[in-house]
C-alpha cells in the first residue's frame, strides 16, 4: 500500500529511547536490525546490565572466537567474539576485560561491541600464575593497571601502568610462600590494591605509599582496621549457576572462572576466582579422561562504542 511506512522509518529520537532502556542481548539485536537501528543505537550501552540489583553474567571461551554468554534467568547466548581468540582474561571491572595474548601482547576489550584499547606490551611474554586488578574503567584518566605473579618463594613482582603510561613499573614486594600462598583474585577500593590468596590472607598495595601490607581474613569481631572494605564472595557460581543449564550433556568439562566487583546492598562485593568441574569426579580421575579445560569470567555485559583512535 502506497505511503505505509515500516519498522525503519520510526523516527530516530523514538528509536533511542527505546534503545537506551534495552538489556545487553535485546540492544544487540535491536541493533542489527538495520543500519537505521543502528545508529539509533549508537548512544545505547546496556547501562541497566550495571545496575545495583543485577548479577553478572558468565562469559565462557569455548572454541576460537566462539563464546557462550550464561545467567540463570535468561539462559544461554553464543556470541562470535574474534578478539577473545587465544585470549586470558586477567580481570574484569564494569564491562570491560584485561585481556592477555602470548608474547606480551595485553588490552582491554568490551566484548559485546568489540571497543578494544592498546597497551604497551607487558614485560612478560608468557603468563602462568598472574592475576591482575583495574582501578577504574579504561576510559577514565585515573586508570591504574595492576598485574602480579610470584617470581620466586620469596618475592613477589608487581607490575603497575597508569593511563597514558608507555612503560610498566615493576615492585618487588617480600613476602615468602609459606606466608602468602599463591594468588588467586585481585581488586582495587579506594587507592589500594588487594591481593588473595589460597588460604586467608590478602596483600594491600598502596599505591600512593608504594609499598605492601600483609592482611588476614578473619571471621567475627576485631579491630575494624583489619577488616577488608569490601565483602568476599566464594563459591559463587553453585549459587547462581544451573549446571544442566550450562554444561548441557558436558559431562567433564573444567572451567576457570576470573572473578569480578559487584554491588550488593548499597556495598562493594568482590565475587571471587574460582575452579568448577561439571561432573562430581576428582581432578585426577578428569585428567585420565582427557577433561575440556575453559576460561570464563564474571562481566556486567555493557555496549560501550568508543573513538577509533582512541589511545591509552
């Protein structure tokens, strides 16, 4: 029929107020509708994704660039992400993660939309035991990049990179393995670092006073100074992970999971790294049956489009 009009000619303010409301998987395909949604879209970032009351969902590399996208109330998604292919992810604040690639080569990526920024190559060209922290998204000029790994049973070497930063800074801080066992989990609150390891205890770094303290975690009453100023979350994904959901028919399937910082109650909630096995047998008995071994990362999905020549 002459002059009847289609989805594509809706008026481009009323596309983006439609847009600006929309969670991650409903923007992404709002998006690919046509280029008209598209660029409607271009203001959109999945902004509610990040709100206080929302969890975060589990991002899996599964083969290549392919990836499985999970959250216990809304299922399953396969996203084709290039850039994650060969990829370790390190940490993850916001949307964006800290990606790693063999011979040194690191950056941040926001997955959904593939917004990706450079860093000066790390001084390591291989990672085993590293785990790294972020003070503040990328884009923001307070950014602070920290990775640490144990370089012997006696030191620790911690390397920092501030936003607009071409060079790392390398401090060794001295804490012996028996100690401070290996590090699993990372996160950065108000000028300090924190380190977690095995066992109970957390390394501080200041990095205004360049230098580290060794904490405890404890349960119960103490002295408020020696509390963290956030809480820990562990064995979050039996929590808020249906395995029939996830693994399907997978039956021996390991999975190393990068933790990330929420908000719970009006406060900081670190959700910590973990291991997960989809079936119930021994690490052992998983190895003798060639297990599948994967990498996920908690991550608040954001839609973040930045300049391209955007630099660090």
């Amino acid at each position: 029929m002459d002059g009847e009009l289609s989805w594509s000619d809706l008026p481009s303010e009323l596309l983006t107020l439609i847009a600006i409301r929309l969670p991650i998987i409903e923007l992404l395909c709002f998006s690919s509708v046509c280029k008209h949604w598209y660029a409607a879209s271009s203001s959109a970032s999945a902004q509610i994704e990040s709100a206080p009351y929302q969890q975060p969902w589990l991002l899996i590399q599964t083969e290549g660039s392919r990836c499985s996208l999970y959250k216990k109330s809304r299922g399953n998604f396969h996203p084709d992400i290039p850039e994650m292919d060969g990829a370790t992810c390190l940490a993850s604040l916001q949307g964006w993660l800290l990606l790693f690639k063999q011979s040194g080569s690191i950056f941040f990526l926001c997955p959904m939309s593939s917004a990706k920024i450079t860093l000066p190559q790390f001084p390591h060209s291989e990672i085993s035991d590293h785990v790294a922290a972020i003070s503040s998204p990328p884009t923001s000029p307070d950014c602070i990049v920290s990775v640490v790994n144990r370089s012997d049973s006696m030191n620790l070497d911690l390397h920092l990179l501030r936003r607009g930063e071409e060079n790392w800074t390398k401090h060794t801080i001295r804490f012996h393995i028996d100690n401070f066992k290996s590090i699993t989990c990372a996160t950065f609150y108000e000028g300090d670092f924190y380190y977690l390891d095995t066992g109970d205890a957390a390394l501080m770094f200041s990095v205004k006073k360049k230098s580290g303290t060794r904490c405890q975690i404890v349960d119960g009453e103490g002295e408020p100074e020696r509390y963290l100023p956030f809480f820990t979350t562990q064995d979050y994904f039996v929590r808020n992970v249906k395995k029939e959901q996830l693994f399907g028919s997978d039956k021996n399937v390991f999975i190393t999971i990068c933790g990330t910082l929420a908000k719970r109650d009006g406060c900081n909630e670190f959700i910590r790294s973990e291991d997960i096995r989809s079936s119930e047998k021994s690490e052992e008995e998983e190895e003798e049956e060639d297990c599948i071994k994967k990498r996920g990362v908690w991550i608040f999905p954001r839609f973040f489009q930045i300049p391209h020549d955007q630099r660090w």
